[in-house]
C-alpha cells in the first residue's frame, strides 16, 4: 500500500504507468490489480503524507519502500512513464536502472535485466 495526499490521484498513475484494473474505488482507498496475475497494489489517502525523499539524508522523511519493475526496453519505458506523470529522479545509480518519482514522490525503478 502507498500513502499520499490523494489516493485516488496517485491510483490514476499508476492505472497510467501499468495499465492494471480498478478492483476497488472507494473515498480514500483504490487498489488495482494486474490483469490476470498476482500482482496488487493499493492507495491510501493519508493526511499527514509527507513524500520521501531520494537519496535519502538524515533528519528527513525516508524512504520506506520502493516498487521496481523490469521492462524490456529502458528508454521506452522511461519515456512512457514520464508521459504518465512521473518525474526522473535527479540521482541516477545505475546505468540499467532508471530511478523515477510518482507523483507523491515515492522513488521508483525501472530496469532491464542484462
């Protein structure tokens, strides 16, 4: 589950950036689910949200997860996500990895395996 300001918004990205299923919609809560796989993700409206930040630093709010997903082209990829409304980190670790930030800021890779 991923907390932000606004599930429903940050459900709208995600629903964007993989193209998975609303199974649940409701005020504060939205889960989607990946078309006849496993795969969940759910949102929470959390009042007091404050977006982590990438890399982290002492003192401030840290990263408590991060998604990662393997895609088969990077650039490709990269340029749809930004399309769906992510932003490209400004620290970039690795050169098969792309780091991105949802809209609520919570860091997320894509990568491709080599």
């Amino acid at each position: 589950m991923l907390d932000s300001l606004a599930a429903r918004e940050l459900a709208g990205f995600y629903l964007r950036l993989l193209d998975w299923e609303v199974i649940q919609d409701e005020k504060d809560w939205v889960q989607l689910a990946e078309p006849g796989g496993p795969g969940r993700l759910s949102f929470q409206t959390e009042s007091s949200y404050e977006p982590p930040l990438w890399p982290g630093r002492p003192g401030r709010q840290q990263m408590s997860l991060h998604l990662d997903f393997e895609v088969d082209h990077l650039e490709h990829s990269l340029t749809h996500a930004l399309a769906a409304g992510a932003t490209l980190a400004p620290f970039q670790p690795q050169d098969d990895v792309r780091v991105c930030l949802d809209p609520a800021g919570h860091p997320f890779c894509l990568w491709v395996r080599t």
